[in-house]
C-alpha cells in the first residue's frame, strides 16, 4: 500500500512515516501543498494523509483539489487541535477519518487508512455494479489506448491504471473481448453463408 502524506511538519513526517513502515505501508511525504498536488497529477496511491493545516493553507483544500483532478481514494485528516466544527467539516467534505496527531498510533493509523481503503473500495465496487463497467471495458476490449478508453467510457485515466491493476477487473475485459470476438464471427459466418 502506498499512501502520500503531506504535513508542513517535517518532523510529523518523519514520525507518521516510522509509523507506518513498521505496519508495511509505503509513505511518500510531502511538506507543500503544490508539490502535493503535483505528486496526486504524477503518482497512484491508496490513501493520503493530510495535516488541516499547511503553511497558511487547508489540507480540505488540497483534498478538493485532488478529487479536481481525479484522486478517488480515501482521505484521512490529521490535526494537532480538537475541533469538532472543522472535525465536521472534513467530515462532509468526504473526509475517511479525522484523527488528532497526539493520539497517534502506528496500529491506529495503519488500521484507519486500511478500513479507509477497504471501505472505499467497497464504496466504489457498489458504485460500478449499478453503473457498470461496461463502457470501460468495452472500450478496452476494442484495442482503444488508455486516453481514448478514458475518454469514450467518461473516467480519468488514472482511474483506468487503478482498474487495469485489478486481476479481476482485466478478466472481465477479456471477457467482453471474447464475447466481442464471438459476436463478429457470427455476423461473418452469416454473411458468408447468405
């Protein structure tokens, strides 16, 4: 698992990240708010972790602004202040969890990010079912390249690199490409044979 931290505290960096290596989580830091939105623009990962507050600007902020640019997963919220108001706030704003830093954990913070994730998952395997994934897969199936499948079937392409990294979401392309395989074989057999 891959998760991006962001915290203006270079120490609170270091500490999460000791954290969460003893728990087999893969933690890039970052203390910007910009050079977190460029590592959400160039990386996948699982979850993040931001601090409220970043050098005069909202970690909600930098969490709008990687949804903006296509960021689905989870988001937990870290603060050195109680404060239900913002708690509720983060909270609204799609916020997985909001801890206080000196309550901190590495098996509180490990568990959070992964019920996070799996309860995003889960969140997003709902989602697709009524949905579907069809379009996607489709357009996938077609032989289209990951910028016109993310296109045609309206996801990020991001997205699409998510997917493809599930051994169940590729067997069910394959899948609609055998059946689209199927369908073209009959449609020739009966031109053929009229």
């Amino acid at each position: 698992m891959h998760v991006l931290h962001v915290d203006d505290d270079q120490e609170d960096g270091f500490l999460v990240s000791s954290m969460l290596s003893n728990h087999g989580i893969d933690v890039t830091w970052t203390g910007g708010f910009n050079d977190a939105v460029e590592l959400v623009d160039r990386e996948a990962f699982d979850a993040m972790l931001v601090d409220i507050r970043l050098n005069g600007r909202s970690g909600l902020d930098l969490i709008e602004e990687a949804r903006r640019r296509g960021y689905e997963g989870p988001c937990v919220v870290l603060t050195g202040f109680a404060d239900n108001s913002v708690d509720a706030k983060a909270l609204e704003m799609g916020a997985a969890a909001f801890l206080q830093k000196d309550e901190l954990t590495g098996p509180l913070l490990a568990r959070a990010i992964r019920y996070a994730t799996a309860r995003r998952e889960k969140k997003g395997e709902a989602i697709k079912s009524r949905r579907g994934d069809l379009p996607l897969q489709m357009a996938l199936a077609r032989g289209l390249s990951i910028r016109q499948a993310a296109e045609v079937a309206g996801v990020s392409e991001r997205t699409i690199h998510r997917r493809l990294a599930s051994a169940s979401f590729r067997a069910e392309v394959e899948k609609v490409w055998a059946k689209l395989l199927d369908t073209m074989i009959e449609r020739v057999a009966g031109e053929l044979t009229d």
